[in-house]
C-alpha cells in the first residue's frame, strides 16, 4: 500500500517517453529527472534513506532538467514588473532552489488521506490556466484521478515518498514554463498550500528547538484532521484553503494576492498557537531544553538501531536514563534476541534473565 506512486510513475513515463520519441527534448528531462526522483522515493519507502541523498537525488534530477532545455529568463509580478536572469550560475540557482523547495514541500503535504493527490490536482488546474504548453499537465491529471479513487478517505492505497516526491517533481518542472511576467504568484498559486504548510513547519520546529528535517503530526491536515474529527471534513477543509488561493491568485495576479495569502498563513499560525494547550511564552522559555530532548532521542535511536547486543541495548538506555536525569528506567517484555534453541546455554540465560514484570507505574 505505500508504494502507491508506482500507479502514478508508469502512465506518466509512458507518456513522456512517447513524447520524447516524437521530439520533445523537454520530455526526457522530465522522464530523466522524474525517475531519479522516483526511485529514490521508493527506496525511502522500501528501506528508508537520509535526506541529504534525497536532497541529492532532488539535485541530479533538476541538472537533468536544465541539461534537456528547462529554463528561467526572469521572475515576474504583474503590475511590478520582470527581473531578467542574465547570469547562468544565478539561474541555475534559482532552478535548482525552487525544484527542491517545492518537491520537498510536496513531500511534507502528503500527510493525510487524499491530501496530495488533491492539491495535485489543483496545482495542475493553476498550470494549465497560466498557460503551461503540451500534454503532461493533462496526463499527470488523468493519472492522479485514477489514484484519486482509490486514495480518499478511508486510503486503499497510499502515495508515499516516491509518489508525492514525483508529483512536487513535476509540478515545480513544468512551473517553470509558465509566463515569464507573471510565474511568481502563478508559480506560488499552485503551490500555495504546501509552501505554507512548510513554513509554519519550520517556524513550529524552531520555535520548539526540534530538528528541522524531523517527523511530526503538527501540520495543518494533522490539526484539521484533530479538530474536524473526519478525514473528508479535514481534506475537503484543505481544498477550500488551497482553491481559494489559488483561484485568488490566478484571476489577480499581482502583489495583493500574495499578500492576502501570507496574511491567511499568518492568521493560521496564529489560531494554531491560540489552540495550543502550552503557553507560547512556556514554549520559547523551554526551546533549549527541549532541543537537547530532540538531539537526545536521535542519538538514543540510533544506538539502539545498530544495538547487536543486550549490553549495547541497556548502555542506550542508560544514556537516556541520565539524559533526562531521572532515577530509574524500567523497560517491560524487552524485546532481545533469544539464543538459538539449540545452545546449551539458552535454558541458563533464560534462567537467569526471566523477563520483568511490568511496573504499575513507568
């Protein structure tokens, strides 16, 4: 079930790949760099990998798509004008920059039933009004309906990394080719709610002293799930935000937009803080304390995922136990190795380590 993205890549690269044959150069760059993407996706999903080698992956596939032809001229704004990217180098920054903020955000978006492959949609319905060229969009489109089905609430299927990897993927790639003179606030608009979901991702994890690349269940879809109580009430709560705002800003592209919708960000962080059950003021007051916390539980994990023994399983817990200074651990049914059945010393072990017996209180 979570390696639903494969049902996307296929059509998709299908259609890529008959598109390259007959020419389009900008075709194998996205084929190219979309199945670096899955791939990597996949073997996060399989396996699990770091996120510096995806950011790398990220890296190698948005080479891919300036090598067959993807670029940015300029940065434009209605009624403010078009800054002209004259420089490779600033370009290519540029380029690299917005493929891995945008698929990342993607990524950090897929958080709920329906959630991704709905905003897809969305993005892809601001792409195609801005006046992105070919049949992708509309291909990615009739693939995310067809996985649509089968990814609402409750999900038979799920996307995971490799799908909604690809699909920021794509979507940041094909941004690209929008109009020069206003691609800001269509390129935001598709966008919109994943962009902002991560910044007050970011704000939240600094703010509490936790790594910035650390997992959570904060982020919007996980609060509109908790309060709204139905995962279609919290999907259909996402749309409305994000076709909201993007309907804004492809009818009104302009400075006003964009500002209407951080302003929106900025009002949902804040009813976000006002919710909270702890005082923002008791939040800033233990940041350094709670950032300790955080490092402390990523270097307890660590050891006991690589832990070959039970004396390096207890030497974990005892730097946990004095990390957080407290006076015992007490660890129920711990799950070791047993000795093979047939040591002569497996009845002795278990004779001498008979499993504790769970404690009233931990």
């Amino acid at each position: 079930p979570l390696i639903g993205g494969a049902a996307l890549y296929v059509p998709i690269a299908c259609t890529l790949a008959v598109l390259g044959v007959g020419g389009d150069t900008k075709a194998w760059g996205l084929l190219i760099g979309g199945s670096l993407v899955f791939l990597c996706g996949l073997a996060d999903d399989i396996r699990g990998v770091s996120a510096r080698v995806k950011v790398g992956v990220q890296l190698l596939g948005a080479t891919a798509l300036i090598a067959c032809g993807f670029d940015l001229e300029g940065v434009g704004i209605p009624s403010i004008g078009v800054l002209s990217i004259d420089l490779p180098l600033v370009e290519f920054a540029c380029i690299y920059l917005w493929i891995v903020l945008a698929t990342n955000a993607f990524n950090l978006a897929d958080g709920a039933d329906g959630v991704a492959t709905s905003l897809a949609l969305v993005g892809l319905g601001v792409l195609t009004a801005g006046g992105v060229p070919g049949l992708v969009p509309i291909a990615l489109a009739g693939a995310c309906l067809g996985f649509l089905y089968y990814n609402l609430p409750k999900a038979w299927i799920f996307l995971g990394d490799a799908g909604s990897m690809l699909l920021g993927f794509l979507l940041a790639a094909m941004a690209l080719e929008l109009p020069v003179e206003k691609n800001v606030p269509l390129a935001l608009a598709a966008f919109a709610y994943p962009l902002g979901d991560v910044v007050l991702a970011v704000a939240r994890r600094f703010v509490r002293g936790k790594p910035l690349f650390a997992p959570d269940r904060s982020h919007l879809h996980h609060k509109a799930l908790h309060y709204l109580g139905s995962p279609l009430r919290a999907l259909l709560a996402v749309l409305v935000m994000a076709g909201l705002q993007a309907l804004l800003c492809v009818l009104w592209p302009g400075p006003g937009s964009l500002i209407i919708c951080a302003l929106t960000w900025v009002f949902l962080g804040a009813v976000l803080v006002r919710l909270s059950l702890t005082p923002t003021k008791r939040v800033f007051a233990d940041r350094k304390y709670m950032r300790r916390i955080h490092l402390l539980q990523a270097y307890v994990n660590a050891s006991l995922d690589q832990a070959e023994s039970r004396d390096q399983v207890e030497l974990a817990l005892r730097h946990l136990q004095e990390g957080l200074e407290i006076q015992s651990l007490v660890v129920a049914d711990m799950a070791l190795p047993s000795p093979d059945a047939s040591d002569p010393d497996a009845e002795a072990w278990r004779a001498a380590d008979p499993a504790p017996e769970a404690p009233e209180h931990v």
